[in-house]
C-alpha cells in the first residue's frame, strides 16, 4: 500500500522551514496493550482520544486493538504541526481540551517534561517496565527533569541520510550509485563542491537542493551540543558549531543551490513530482512523503549516507495530560502503539524508525528493501544511521529558537537580508525566547 505521511502538517515558516518535524511499537512491554497489574477491560464503553500532527501510521493498530478490547472506541484528530503544539501548550494552561493522548515532537518535547504535573506519570501503570527495550537517550527525553516520572513513550528515532534523484545526477555528470554518491560528501564542505558542479551542468529545471533549513538542522544536531547548554541556557551566540552551520547552510543559498522551495507547502510537494530539486535532508520518516508525492519517479530516487556520517531529525513520544478521564486505559493503548512487534509494522508501512535497538539487527529489518528506492536497503542504513546517534541536550524551548533561526534563514534566501543582517537579527530574536 502507499504510505501515509505521518508528517504531513508541518509548520510553514520560511522557505528555509527548520522543519521540527518534523516524525512512528511486539512484544516488548505488553504488546497485547495490559500494562503490568492491569486487570481485563472493564465492561463499560470508553472512549479515548488521541491528538497528533500527521499520520503516525496507527488506524490499522487501532483496529488491530479493539478486537482484544471491543469496550474501547478510539478517536484521532490530526492537526497541523504548529497548531497541535501551541493547542496542547493552552489546554494545558487551561487544564482543559487536551486528549486522553498527546502526540508531542522532539523539538516540543523538553517544554511539555519540565510541566510534569500537567501529565501522568506511566510508571504508575508500570510502563517504566519498558526501560529496558529503548535507545537510552529516547528513554531519557520522556521523563520529567529531576528523571522521577516517565511521561512519554517514544514512537520514533529520526536518523539521517540523503535522498537524491539518481536521473538528475547523471544528468549532471555525477555517479549515481549509492555508495559512489555518498563518497561525494564525507563533510559538508563536500556537499556543497558537489552541489557546484551540479549547478555548472545546468540541469534544467533542477536545483541542487530544496532549501537549506534542514541541511542548518542536521549540521547542528551532528554536533557535540546544540543550540542549549546542559544547564538549560541559550548558547546560539557562543556555540561556534551553530555559527559554522549557519554560515554553510547560508552559502548553498548565496551559491545558487537552492530551489527556494518551502518545506511541506504545495509547491515543495509539487517539487518532487516535477523533480525541482536532486538532493533533500532524509530521515527515515521523509522516505514515505516522497514516495506519497512523488509517485511517477519510482527508481529515481535513491538513499545515500549524510555528510558527517550520522545525526537525528525529527521523532516522537506519546503522552497522557493530567486531564484524562481514563488515564489507565490511555496508557495501555500506549504501550500497545509503540510495543516493539507494532514500531517495526509502522516502520515497514510508514518508514518512521523504530526507538527499540533489539529491531535494528532483526532480520526483516535489515533486510527490508523499497523498489521506489531502486531497492535500496532502507532498513541497513537507518539501522547504521540509528546505531551512530549521539543524542544532545534539547532545550526548554528547542522549537521556538529552531523558528527564530529558520525565519532568519528564510530572510538571506527572499533576497531581504544578508547572512550577517539576518544572524544579528536571530540573535536579538533569541535573547526574547524566555
């Protein structure tokens, strides 16, 4: 079946987007959904609701549920991206509206742990049985700051890779073969001397790249620290790897490279099926966006390793507001959703990477191949990317700091800015971000 995009309402900003999406569990810890002392479902008819921003992939697993538990209707509402968030932050604030469940962001998800008494605490109804099965730091984002309560259970990991259009880089003279392009690019400075000679070839229609957003993004997230220090402080300013991934980033739109392209708009969808753009930042959950938009150009596309050999875009956690009415219940479907045996059904269908590392080595995993990838081995290399993740500090407000500098990014690619006018302007618009 055609994937369904889990990340589909994203937050349009600029067309330099610092996409926070950005994007989704058997057995391990209850698969069947009974968390640990639960008793069988009670007689009554319950209703759960749950609130995402795209889709994560879950109606099948729902239905696969309420077979073992007829007594449960579950009812999802999606919204975009940025509404999603910004509702949960006032229904929280209200301490009303919120769903039984809460699909919450990595760039969100430090500003929802640090209000712990606004959400439940899962180990209550022993989902803290699941330590065990997860990526230590995806384990560490869902507990509350002092570590005491486990908010979250994560559903995804984003590691990084490169899509890129296998019939436009032969059109420009350069290898097509996977392991071939991603010896192109071992550092980022590569990338763009090859994404020169891409532009020198003028290939008609096509740029290099879509925007330079997600390539600032994955730069950052590749360092030691990101754009916060341990100790919670802004470090935009003084953080000279924020610097250096501003500056590249910024030179692919002062070289020409970009297509301008705002990411998830209309036209950025309309660009991969007219094929505007050969190179695009690629975590495993955008695997299925391009698949969705870009149905006509199946084997044209192609997955190589990212300049820098790793990082992380992009995953979630599912929470359960203090506001739930059936908090128990919430929190078997939970861990029914993100058990290991569903992580790995959704990565199949959706390309959304599984948080348990017991699936990375699994044979149907590392085996698991898409035509419309020319049969790239898309479990192999977001398993290799996964393992190579080194996790960094996420902030209290990650996401609005990641706005105010795509904004600025935004500004140098309009043409209403230099680099230098824009980077003062991110850092006076930071030091506003309390």
């Amino acid at each position: 079946m055609a994937p369904r995009f889990r990340r589909i309402a994203v937050p349009l900003i600029t067309a330099s987007l610092l996409g926070l999406a950005t994007a989704c569990g058997g057995g391990g810890g209850g698969g069947g959904g009974d968390t640990a002392g639960a008793d069988a479902a009670p007689a009554e008819k319950i209703k759960l609701t749950v609130n995402l921003f795209g889709d994560f992939g879950f109606k099948p697993l729902y239905e696969e549920y309420k077979k073992t538990h007829p007594n449960v209707e579950i009812v999802e509402n999606v919204t975009q991206f940025n509404d999603h968030h910004n509702n949960l932050v006032k229904r929280l604030a209200t301490n009303a509206g919120a769903a039984d469940i809460e699909g919450v962001e990595v760039g969100y998800i430090s500003t929802f742990t640090a209000q712990p008494q606004k959400f439940t605490d899962l180990k209550q109804f022993g989902l803290d049985k699941r330590q065990p099965e997860y990526l230590d730091w995806k384990w560490q984002q869902g507990l509350s700051k002092d570590g005491g309560q486990l908010l979250g259970l994560g559903t995804d990991v984003g590691g990084l890779a490169m899509c890129y259009r296998k019939d436009l880089f032969k059109k420009a003279g350069l290898p097509e073969d996977r392991e071939e392009v991603g010896q192109l690019w071992p550092t980022w400075d590569d990338y763009i001397a090859t994404g020169k000679k891409f532009a020198a070839a003028n290939v008609e229609g096509a740029k290099f790249v879509d925007s330079p957003g997600e390539i600032f993004r994955a730069m950052v997230n590749q360092a030691p620290v990101g754009l916060y220090d341990a100790q919670d402080t802004i470090i935009v300013d003084s953080n000279p790897d924020v610097k250096k991934a501003w500056d590249l980033s910024n030179q692919i739109t002062t070289e020409g490279l970009t297509a301008k392209l705002a990411a998830f708009s209309p036209p950025w969808n309309t660009g991969f099926a007219k094929g505007s753009f050969a190179t695009i930042i690629c975590p495993a959950w955008m695997t299925g966006f391009i698949q969705e938009q870009a149905q006509d150009a199946s084997g044209k596309w192609d997955i190589a390793t990212v300049p820098g050999g790793s990082g992380n875009s992009g995953g979630s956690h599912l929470m359960v507001p203090a506001q739930s009415k059936h908090p128990k219940e919430a929190a078997e479907l939970i861990d029914f959703l993100t058990s290991k045996e569903n992580q790995a059904k959704v990565f199949k269908e959706e390309g959304t990477f599984p948080s348990i590392p017991a699936l990375y080595d699994d044979p149907s995993i590392q085996s698991f191949t898409k035509p419309f990838f020319g049969d790239a081995p898309i479990g192999k290399i977001y398993s290799e990317a996964a393992k190579a993740l080194k996790p960094q500090h996420l902030g209290p407000k990650e996401a609005d700091v990641r706005v105010a500098i795509g904004n600025g990014l935004g500004r140098v690619e309009q043409g209403k800015q230099t680099p230098d006018e824009a980077w003062a302007q991110v850092l006076e618009d930071v030091k506003k971000i309390k």
